[in-house]
C-alpha cells in the first residue's frame, strides 16, 4: 500500500465508520459514569506520565454504554483500531492539559468471545475477540517502527509519515514532482515514531488439547505496555486480533535451488521436468496468522501467577481483593482444629489411605519461607518431595492430582525428557535467525509445581542438569553465544519405581533406586510405599475402588472445596512465620539426634546431612503457613520432624544375626559371676565351644525379620495364654522350646532339621531374653541376702508386662 502516494496529491480518504466510531467512543470517555464519577477521568490523566502510554478498558463497559458499538468494535477492530486511539488522545488532550506529541493506544479486557489456539481461522482476521494459552517462548524486548520519516538523497525532501506495515517500507517514490527517485532514501530516526515490540509464543493447554494431538502454538504480537507482562511458564488471556503477516523466514529463502551436474549418460536435459517455480528462479510470497494482542491478563492470578504484582501483594492486599463471602470461608477454615487432616481428605479423596504422603505434598503446597543472606546467596524456601513404591500404588495418581490441582504446573515422564526439555534450548528464530530461549519443564513450573514421573528411568547425564535447579533454584545457560541464568522456582514432585520392580526391605534405598546420592540428598522428603498384604487393608482399598467405580461422584467425600482450598493455600502463602526461640532449640535437638543415630551407618535410608535441617526447617514454616500464623512453635516443629522421622527412617530390616544373642547371653553369665571365670571354667568353655562348632554351628544362623518376628510373637502368645492360665511349669524355657517344636512337627521330617529348628528357637528366645529384652527370665530362688540363693537351668520365663505385639 502507498502511503506516501496516497497523501502526495490529495487528502487520504475518509473512513466513515472509523470516524463514527472515533466519536462514539469519545461520547463514551466522556459519558461512562459509576457512582456519579466518570470512571476513566484519573485513567486518562495519568497518561500524563512519560512511562505511560496505554489506557486499558472494559469491554463490558462499553456494551452496557452503546451496544452498537461494541458491535462495531469486535466486527471491524483492526480497522477501526486507530481511531479509537485518536479519540483516546482526543479525550486525554481536553482533560489532562496534554500537549506532548506521543502516541497513545487502547487496550479492552473483559472480552466475551473466546477462542482456542486450535479454533483460530481466516474468518475471525480482524475482528476482536480473546486467546488463551501458555507461554514457552519470549523474544526480546526492541523497538519497531511504526511511523517513518524519509529524506530523499536526491533532491532532499523531507517525506513524513510513511505508515510501516510489520516490514521496513520505503515510499515508492519521492514526493517531489521533479524528482524521479524511488530507491534513495534515508531514515531520519529522530523524527520517526517507534514503539516497544515483543514475540512471544504461546501453546494449548494440556486441558484443551484433544486426545492424541500435537500441541498448537500462534506468534503473539506484543506492543507499547503489554510488552515483559507475559513470562515463559505463565498461562494468559491474550485480549486482540488476527493478524496475517508476510512469511519473513520463506522470503529469505534462495530463489533457486542447487542443481546437481551429475547426469548419467545418455541422458539430457529434456528428459527432467520443471519441478517447481523455484527452478526458475521465481519466489512465492507466503503469509501466516499471527495474533496481534492489546491486554494480556494472567489465566488465574490466585495462584502461581505474577499478575497485580503478586510477589508483592500482602495477606491484606488479598483479603481487600476478596469478596465478603470468600474472606468468611477462609476465616473459617483458619478456625478449624481438624485443618490437617480436612485439607487432605478434600484434596485426595479419591485416593484411600497414604496419609503421611498426602500431608508431605500438602506442606510442599504450602511452601517455606525464601530467604536471601547477607551476601545475596538465595535460601529456596519450596520443598521437594519424592514417592519411591511398588507398582499400582497410586504413585502416579497423587503426582496427576497435584498437577490438575496446581494452576502453574507441568507433568512430565522421565523417560521422555531430556536435560534441555526439563531446564532450557537454546533456539534459531525462524526470522532473525537470532538465538533465543525456549522454556523447559522447570522454567514453565516457575513458582509452581514440577511433577516428573518414572524419575529413576532418567538418563543420569540429564539427572545432573536439574542438580542447580533443584537447590539454587536457577538454571544456567552458556549455548551458542547466549549467557544467561533463569529463574526456577519450583517443587519437584518425582515418582520412581525400585529396581526389579518392587522394593527388597533387605536392601537399602539407595541399593533400591537408580538415583545418585547428590540428587537423593535435594529431596526433603522420601517416602516408600510398600504394596503388603493385609485383609483389613486390601479390603478397604477394594471397597473404596468399587464405590468409586459405581457411584462415581457420591462416593467422593470432600470437607472443602477445590476453589476453597487453592484459595486459601493462596493466602497462607504470603505470610512469613519466623521461627520462636523454643522452636529453634527443638530444632537443633532433633537434628542432633538424627545425626548420632544415622552414625555413618548406610543401612538408613539416606545419610543425615544439613540438607536435612533445613528441610526441617521448610516444613515447620509450612506448618505454620497452614494454620495461617506468624509464628513457627515447638509443635509445628515436632509434626515436621515426625514427618521427616517416617520419610528419612529406614524401610527395610535387615537379616537377625542370632550369633549376637548367643554372645549377649555368654556375656551376661559372666558379668553375675562378679568375676573373672577359672581357668576349669575357661578350659570348659573352649571345649564345649570347639564342639558346638563342629556339629550345627560351623555356618552362621541368621533369620530373616519377618521370620524372626513370626517366631516371636508365637512365643510370647504361648507365654501370656500360660500366665492367663496360672501354668507355672509351662512357662520354664524348656517347656516352651517343646511347645513350639510340637507345634512345627509337621514341618520337620529329619533329626537334624530337628537339631537345626531347637537350635534356632534356642536362639531367638536368647535374643528376646538378653537383647530385646521382652522376656524376663526368673532365673533365681530363694531370698536375697541368703546363702540360699540357687540358679535354676531352666527359668520362668516371663513376657515384659509393657510389651505390645506388633
């Protein structure tokens, strides 16, 4: 189009539905009245300021003002679009003493008609109407020109206003009747306008995208004020217009292609057709839609967004946002002494049982407090939580509720990712041919939650690119030219299977999950599900499945609302909670304790370290962000230590060495004889030791814990049924070694499996006797202080009256 040609000889020509919209809306600024004021009269006075240049309005203002023209308006907006901004500059000009030449723009939020990525066709260029997606990529911020002044380098005629159509466009030819030039000319950029400028790209949401379907994305145009509103992560509403833009990166293309000199003989030129216009040199010019954006609003500024300042906002700045009604349930869930556990049944209740991991994943909702030192070095305040467990214990469902629950999160399989998938790629733009960032798995969870499943069948190269992102909570990139270090604040909810498929208890974690210990080390909390069977248990789950199946949403039991919940996990989040001194003390103490009983053993499930500390102390600070309190106490403090307590404590239990009782009961003989043995009696010893090992005790007894315990509990069953019963003789050591022998007759069809067996019980009786000590044994009669005092060989045995039966 020619501008410049157009204005050259006569005046442009009239818009009529421009113009009568450039008034219509100018009646509205100045007519739109809400409790007696004009409601855009100190919007416009502001635009005063040298910053400002954008004043945003309600679409539905203006439907309820002049339907007529919001008809208009979102039939014809791209055309009627500068207009609208005259009359914004008109209406500022009369009421704010403006007289600076600037441009001014319009933004309209609150748009009723929506549309999906997916749904975006020629029929809807030009009209106005509102997108929503998720960002994954941001160019940067420069400046476009939008009106250009040219100098003839001929005849040097000034030529003004020559309107740039999102290419650079010169005037077809010079102003100056005598002047014939059409290619010489020079900008002037003083007297040129220009305007700031931003593409992002946005993508469909993982809600919107039908079944089997690659995701779409759309260039959006950002302009003047709407430019850095939007980062790579977020999910916005952009507020705008279709747009068809030339194909920058088809035009650059060479116009011929490389024809190969390689014929086989015999062959001419007349045996190959034209393949194509690009043969003869001709280049087609392609275009693509673009959205050319006004607003942009975050989707859901509650929770994770950055929308009205968020990261600034207080609990009172929330609270006066609320309406009456929505401050009044949170008031009363503040209120409630069952908070803990109403907030987990409400949000996973379709999952049974598998409390203590519902309430880790409730703190890591809650979050601690960030921190920054003295030094700026950043203290992360988000909370990583890692579920390791048997297949089909709804490992993965927990990690599909947080991120459907999580307005900011991103779901994600191990298997599937790489290392720049999960931070961020350096990319070629298609146009500039510039590097930019492209957002990966952990920038677009930034202030939200990362759930990554099948964690333990990651690559270990890609398992050491989320090291930084996990404990700085940054990610660092030197690709390509491009030095930058990105924000990524988010938890890591990780799901993993153990090797072989289920968990061994013999082993320990470490030997149960491929994962290296730096990155075991980053999760505050570990929890292992074991899939045991249980009756009570199995039928439980059974039931609740049925029910689930059956009636789907009556069977689901909820104390709160979802919308509540998320509400409220909102405002908890802006409070502060200091730690008290008396929790500060506890604190300390439980550490201490974790690390003397961890001693450098690696049977624990992972080593204590003060990676631990500070995990405790993110989950008192949750605690005390859930009950909404400025203060961290002594219990916040005990529930966060009991809960790490049940996540760090090992799982499996070793093999029971019996040797150690037989040692512990030898022990014990000699500490009451108040001496050193005889040499008769150490002669004695010898002989009989050289002899027991020769016969049954040449290989070491060991017993598995589940055995062990099964034998236990048989035991000290029989003795309470005997003390129930006043049986005094059937409660000696030998008689309940004949019991239990009788009582596994069934089992036993050789004489030395039969040696093997009492030698065993023999054993663990020792072992409840010296080193459990869960029997007492009445080894003694008579009075003390008398010479009358005799040791019986075969005691009374005697189940301690504290012990309960596990």
């Amino acid at each position: 189009m020619d501008v410049a040609g157009a204005q050259q000889v006569q005046n442009k020509v009239k818009d009529d539905v421009g113009q009568r919209c450039q008034k219509l809306f100018l009646d509205f600024l100045e007519g739109f009245e809400v409790d007696n004021e004009v409601k855009y009269l100190e919007k416009a006075k502001e635009l005063v300021k040298p910053e400002r240049n954008t004043l945003q309005v309600s679409f539905q203002d203006v439907e309820k003002y002049n339907s007529n023209l919001a008809v208009t308006i979102v039939a014809e907006y791209y055309r009627v679009y500068p207009f609208l901004c005259q009359a914004v500059y008109s209406y500022v000009k009369d009421k704010a003493e403006f007289n600076v030449e600037k441009e001014l723009y319009i933004s309209f939020v609150d748009v009723s008609s929506k549309y999906k990525v997916r749904d975006l066709k020629t029929a809807s260029i030009g009209s106005l109407f509102q997108i929503s997606g998720q960002v994954i990529r941001t160019h940067p911020v420069h400046p476009e020109l939008v009106s250009a002044t040219f100098v003839c380098l001929d005849c040097q005629t000034v030529i003004r206003d020559v309107e740039q159509q999102f290419k650079y466009t010169q005037p077809s030819i010079c102003r100056n009747p005598v002047c014939f030039n059409r290619s010489r000319f020079m900008l002037n950029v003083n007297k040129s306008r220009f305007v700031d400028f931003q593409k992002v790209r946005i993508q469909e949401t993982q809600a919107e995208l039908p079944r089997g379907c690659i995701p779409r994305s759309v260039e959006v145009i950002l302009r003047a004020e709407a430019v850095e509103t939007a980062q790579a992560g977020d999910k916005c509403d952009f507020t705008g217009t279709l747009i068809v833009v030339p194909d920058v990166g088809s035009i650059s293309l060479p116009g011929a292609r490389a024809e190969s000199s390689a014929r086989k003989p015999g062959e001419g030129p007349e045996s190959e057709g034209v393949r194509g216009l690009k043969n003869l040199g001709v280049r087609d010019l392609n275009y693509r839609l673009a959205f050319l954006a006004c607003s942009v609003t975050q989707s859901n500024p509650m929770f994770g967004g950055k929308d009205l300042h968020q990261e600034e906002m207080t609990a009172v700045d929330i609270k006066n946002q609320m309406s009456e009604q929505d401050w009044n349930r949170i008031y009363n869930m503040t209120q409630d002494v069952n908070l803990y556990d109403n907030l987990i049944k409400s949000l996973f209740a379709t999952i049974y049982g598998n409390d203590e991991i519902k309430r880790g994943i409730l703190l890591m909702l809650f979050g601690g407090v960030p921190k920054k030192t003295v030094e700026h070095t950043t203290l992360r305040g988000d909370t990583n939580v890692c579920i390791v467990g048997d297949p089909s214990t709804a490992k993965s469902q927990f990690l599909k509720q947080v991120a459907e629950f999580t307005p900011r999160a991103v779901y994600t399989s191990g298997k599937a990712s790489s290392a720049a998938g999960l931070t961020a790629a350096v990319v070629r733009d298609e146009e500039s041919y510039e590097f930019v960032i492209e957002a990966g798995a952990l920038m677009l969870a930034d202030n939200g939650v990362c759930c990554i499943d099948e964690f333990d069948k990651m690559d270990p190269r890609d398992q050491v690119a989320i090291h930084e992102a996990m404990e700085q909570q940054t990610i660092s990139i030197t690709k390509a030219g491009v030095k930058a270090t990105l924000n990524a604040r988010a938890s890591i909810l990780a799901a993993a299977n153990p090797i072989g498929g289920r968990y061994d208890r013999t082993k320990s974690l470490k030997q149960n999950v491929m994962m290296t210990a730096p990155i075991m080390s980053r999760f505050d909390l570990f929890f292992i599900l074991v899939d045991e069977c249980n009756e009570v248990v199995d039928y439980s789950i059974a039931r609740s499945i049925v029910d689930l199946h059956r009636r789907n949403v009556e069977s689901i039991q909820r104390v709160y609302q979802t919308e509540d919940i998320r509400r409220y996990i909102t405002f908890a989040r802006k409070f502060q909670p200091k730690l008290s001194k008396e929790a500060s003390e506890y604190l300390v103490n439980a550490y201490r304790q974790l690390r003397q009983r961890d001693g450098g053993s690696t049977s624990s499930a992972s080593r204590i370290t003060v990676r631990q500390l500070e995990s405790l102390i993110r989950l008192s600070e949750a605690m005390a962000r859930m009950y909404c309190v400025s203060l961290v106490t002594k219990d916040h403090v005990k529930e966060a230590y009991r809960l790490l307590n049940k996540s760090i404590i090992r799982v499996e239990e070793p093999d029971i060495d019996l040797e150690d009782a037989e040692q512990a009961n030898i022990s014990v003989e000699q500490d009451e004889t108040n001496g050193v043995p005889s040499s008769e009696d150490t002669d004695k010893q010898t002989a009989s030791d050289a002899t027991s090992d020769s016969a049954v005790q040449k290989k070491k007894i060991s017993i598995t814990y589940e055995s062990y315990k099964a034998i236990s509990n048989l035991l000290v069953m029989y003795l309470r049924r005997q003390e129930a019963l006043d049986e005094t003789e059937s409660s000696r050591k030998s008689a309940l070694i004949n019991w239990y022998l009788n009582e596994i007759a069934d089992e036993i069809e050789t004489e030395q499996e039969l040696t093997e067996r009492k030698l065993l019980v023999e054993r663990v009786v020792s072992r409840l006797i010296y080193q459990d000590q869960v029997i007492i044994p009445l080894s003694r009669t008579g009075l003390a202080g008398k010479e009358e005092v005799t040791e019986d060989e075969d005691p009374l045995l005697v189940v301690h009256p504290n012990y309960v039966i596990q």
